[in-house]
C-alpha cells in the first residue's frame, strides 16, 4: 500500500493498494479479486485496494486503515466492497480456511461446506478485518453479486485465462 504523493497521471504495477489525499482518481483492476474502496469525507482521504486472499491473509486492509491513521483518517471512514466471487464458487482447500481463523483469530465461520467442498467466503474476511481495525460495521457496503455466477462481470475463476479485468476507481475531488 502506497500513499501517492501527487495527482499526476500514473501507472504503477507492483502495487495493491493506493492512498490519495489529493484530488485524484485511484484505479484498480479485478476479476474475482475484492475491490475496495475507503472514504473518509472530514479529512478528504480516499483509498482503493485490490484484495484477493493472498492479500487478505498478507494484511492488506491492516496496512490500508495504518496508512490512512498516519494521515488523520479513522472514525468517519466508510467503505465498500465492491464486485467479488463469493463463497457459492470460491472453493478452495479446506487448509486454507483453517489457516484464515488461526491468523485472524475468526471466532465466526467464514466458510460453507456443500457438495463434498469447502467455500470461503472472502468478502465475510474482508469485512471482518475492517471491524477488527474499528470500522464500525454501519459504516461498510458489501456489494452481493458474485462475478463468477453473474456474466456481466468479469471473472478469471470461471474463464480463465481469456478473462479481462474490470476497471474500479474512486475519485476525490
């Protein structure tokens, strides 16, 4: 996570999450992958991550509300969960899941079981986490269609690789 320095026109690969507290457009790109997006409207602050589990595991949403803290931003913030796979098609290896309670200390279940698999539910984590780091729950937008069911997003779990990304972006102005 990154807090850019200016409004200037840029790409930057490499990076999972941007913080603007300058008039600017952050961009992000997703195909099954948690786009999310956190405002804070007293102090002007905007972010945009991109969070799929490795990130969600690595601490991406920890380092985002850090970095916002560090320039004023925290009890106003508010945030939404935009497009995402959802547990009825993110199957995964039931470690996976186990790993996610015992680093995050999740004393909810954040899984379905059906079919002989086991489904996470990454948008569940991601919500869980902003709670954890005190972002009250009034104040969090979960969208609730998943793109891998839905044909109108794009999602690399269902195409594969002729999946594009979708563009997400929140703007400060």
């Amino acid at each position: 996570v990154i807090v850019l320095k200016n409004n200037k026109t840029m790409s930057i690969k490499g990076i999972d999450g941007l913080i603007s507290d300058k008039p600017s457009i952050l961009g992000i790109r997703t195909a099954d992958c948690l786009p999310i997006f956190f405002y804070n409207p007293k102090m002007k602050i905007i972010a945009a991550i991109h969070a799929g589990w490795k990130g969600l595991y690595k601490g991406i949403i920890k380092n985002t509300v850090k970095s916002m803290k560090k320039l004023g931003s925290y009890a106003q913030t508010v945030v939404v969960i935009g497009p995402h796979i959802k547990s009825c098609c993110y199957n995964v290896d039931y470690k996976r899941i186990e790993d996610f309670k015992e680093k995050c200390k999740f004393q909810v279940d954040i899984s379905e079981f059906h079919d002989g698999k086991h489904y996470l539910d990454l948008g569940k984590v991601a919500f869980l986490q902003l709670v954890n780091m005190g972002i009250s729950p009034s104040n969090i937008d979960v969208f609730n269609n998943c793109t891998s069911c839905e044909s109108r997003f794009w999602s690399f779990r269902r195409d594969k690789q002729i999946a594009k990304r979708m563009i997400n972006f929140i703007g400060l102005h």
